[in-house]
C-alpha cells in the first residue's frame, strides 16, 4: 500500500478517537471561548453532513445562540445528499429567516452542508450575508479519483438525489462566491480529501487551516473561534482571519489549491 494510502487509512479508522478528542478539547477549553468575538446579531442556519442530523450540530448552534446569534438548523432530518425536497427547502428557509429578521442570513455547513452553503449563496446571494463551510469537499479532487470514504457513501445515494445535482460543477463551486466565504479544512482529515476543500482565494473567500478530524470540527475550540470570529464581520467590512496571537499554533498556514 503506498505511504498516501496507508495515512488515508490511518487518518479514516482514527476519526471516531480524534472527534472525542475534540470534545475534550472543547471542555477544557471552554472558559477561553466565552472570549471568542462577537458580532450584529443576524440569523444564522447550519446544515449537517452527509448522514448527518440536526443532532450533529447541536454544539455549535447552542454554543452560537450563547454569543448572541439567532439561529436555526436545517430541519430536514437526516442529510442523504441532495435530494428534491432539499432543493426544494433550502431556498425557501433562508427567504424566510431574512424576511423575518429583515437582515441578511449567514449559513455555516458541516462537510457536505457546506456544498449545499455554497449554491444556496451562488442562487440567492441578497438574502446571504457569508458561508462558512467546515471540512466540505467542493473541489473536484482528480488526484486520487475522489475516492474518499465520503465520496463513495455519496455516490451509493445518488438514486436518490435531484437530476443535475451530482458532481458536475463541483470546480465551479471553488471559485470565488458573490458574498464572502471561508473555507475551514485540516489536512488530518480522515473523511474528506483536505485538497477538494480549497477554495479560489480572493479579497473576500479564503481558506482557514486547523490540526482537526473531520468528525470533530463542530466541537473543536479552534473551528469554534474562527466560526465566532467570521460571524462577528460586519457585512460591509468583512476582513480576513487572522488568529488570535495565543492561539497561532492552533492554526498552521494554509495552503493553495493545486498544491500538496
């Protein structure tokens, strides 16, 4: 088996024990967080991973509500990828939520909520204020046939999913989106090739680099800060990340799509 292929493996049977890491690492490290920045508060809706429930996100959004931000989850039971009703809801749950906050909606999507971050912002970007997308393989990754353990999960579900929907455009989706997005992968992740989560830099997308597993991303205090840090932009004046001087270490360069 070829080194990448063994860290592929090693990196996949690890996720479950890295994920509980996580966890702990948000215990402890939860005093620190009630620092974490705070901005307008707008509403924000987070969608779930592939497989994944409103349960999976249960973290974030409480720990989100605490900082001050209305928010809501998707609603849709269990995420198998998208399937008509998702095409269908999604567009109609941000019109909502701006109608009746009369403000823009910022959508923070774990792994596969991500993807579905990115086309809600590319369909309707006056009602969407950012994306937030943690661990979401948008980017068509060639360079190992996008054979990840999620890509093959997904594919077993395509029957079930809306025509067009598949992997055609998916390169599409890196570039640059009409409101300002970041981008939150780790090279540690076991699920997803870290590669297809590079998006196109620009003045206002970007791509953050944590030391988290996929699994753990809603629960990891570094993910946490930067999802705090990007909903505290103002919309008018959105600025890059730039990690908190305490916590650099937490946070390794990141890197350029097309490279490593």
């Amino acid at each position: 088996m070829p080194p990448s292929s063994r860290r592929r493996t090693l990196l996949a049977v690890t996720e479950p024990a890295r994920a509980l890491a996580s966890a702990g690492a948000l215990a402890a490290g939860f005093p620190l967080l009630r620092f974490a920045p705070r901005g307008e508060p707008h509403p924000v809706l987070v969608l779930p991973g592939l497989l994944a429930s409103d349960v999976s996100t249960g973290t974030l959004r409480r720990w989100l509500r605490g900082l001050g931000y209305p928010v809501v989850g998707w609603e849709l039971g269990r995420n198998r990828g998208p399937t008509q009703e998702v095409v269908d809801v999604l567009p109609q749950v941000v019109k909502r939520l701006a109608d009746e906050h009369g403000s823009t909606v910022s959508i923070v999507g774990q792994s596969l909520g991500g993807i579905f971050a990115r086309r809600l912002a590319m369909r309707a970007p006056a009602e969407v204020r950012q994306v937030i997308s943690l661990g979401s393989p948008f980017r068509y990754a060639p360079s190992n046939g996008d054979d990840s353990p999620a890509a093959r999960i997904y594919r077993s579900y395509a029957p079930t999913h809306a025509r067009g929907r598949a992997t055609a455009g998916r390169n599409r989706l890196a570039r640059p989106l009409p409101v300002p997005s970041t981008s939150v992968y780790s090279r540690w992740d076991g699920v997803v090739d870290w590669r297809a989560c590079l998006q196109d830099a620009s003045a206002t997308s970007e791509n953050v680099a944590v030391h988290a597993s996929h699994l753990g991303m809603g629960v990891d205090p570094a993910v946490l800060w930067v999802v705090a840090d990007r909903l505290a932009q103002p919309e008018e004046g959105w600025r890059p990340f730039r990690p908190p001087a305490r916590f650099r270490a937490l946070y390794p360069d990141p890197d350029t799509p097309g490279r490593g």
